[in-house]
C-alpha cells in the first residue's frame, strides 16, 4: 500500500477553481491507478475522477465531466484534480485513493485500497 496525503482544499465561490493534489509515498506510484472520491454530510462517498497506471486513461463521473481534470506526474508521486467552474453541490471532503495496478475502473470505493485522510472543498453561493 502507499500513504496518501491530500491538500489544495478550500473555500471557494462558484464559478471559481481549485487544484487538490495527493502525494503518494513509495517508489512503485506508476504502478497505482488513482483516484478522487468525494462525501458530503449525509451522503456515501461516490466516485469523482480516476486516472490509470500505465497509460494513463481518465475517467469521470457525470457531474464534473467537462470541469475536472485529474492527472498524474510520476516523476513527483502526485495526482492532480483540477476543479474549475466549481458549484455549490461540489462541497464536501475529497479523497485521494490508490490501488495497485488495477485495470477495471468500476468508480467504487471498494476496489481502492489506499486513502489518504481528506480535504474540504467548499463551494458558497
């Protein structure tokens, strides 16, 4: 497993942008599919965006298909979501997850073995 550490969060207004970066401890980071899953209060934790080992495939959920970017840079053992033409519902803690060489990208939590521990995003109207 790797350690994940996340930051970038914060308050924003809508219609501004914010970049969350994750850096993953160890030496095999190209190895991890990464990933981005978000959980506001009263709500499970659902999938944002993921980027795969390898070759580098993105995947998006529906809600911020157009308006998230995730991206990786193996050489600094960090994944990137940049997040512009933020909206209200976009609040809540972000997380940052790992899993090793995984291929089939079923945007669950289940299928991702590392998180790191969480950074508020909050968007104001």
């Amino acid at each position: 497993q790797v350690q994940l550490v996340e930051s970038g969060g914060g308050l924003v207004q809508a219609g501004g942008s914010l970049r969350l970066s994750c850096a993953a401890s160890g030496r095999t980071f190209s190895t991890y599919t990464m990933a981005w899953f978000r959980q506001a209060p009263g709500k499970e934790r659902e999938f944002v965006a993921a980027i795969k080992w390898a070759i580098s495939s993105t995947y998006y959920a529906d809600s911020v298909k157009g308006r998230f970017t995730i991206s990786r840079d193996n050489a600094k053992n960090t994944v990137y979501l940049q997040m512009n033409s933020l909206k209200p519902e976009d609040t809540a803690v972000y997380y940052c997850a790992a899993e090793f060489k995984l291929s089939l990208i079923r945007q669950t939590a289940i299928d991702f073995g590392s998180w790191g521990q969480g950074t508020q995003v909050t968007v104001s109207s």
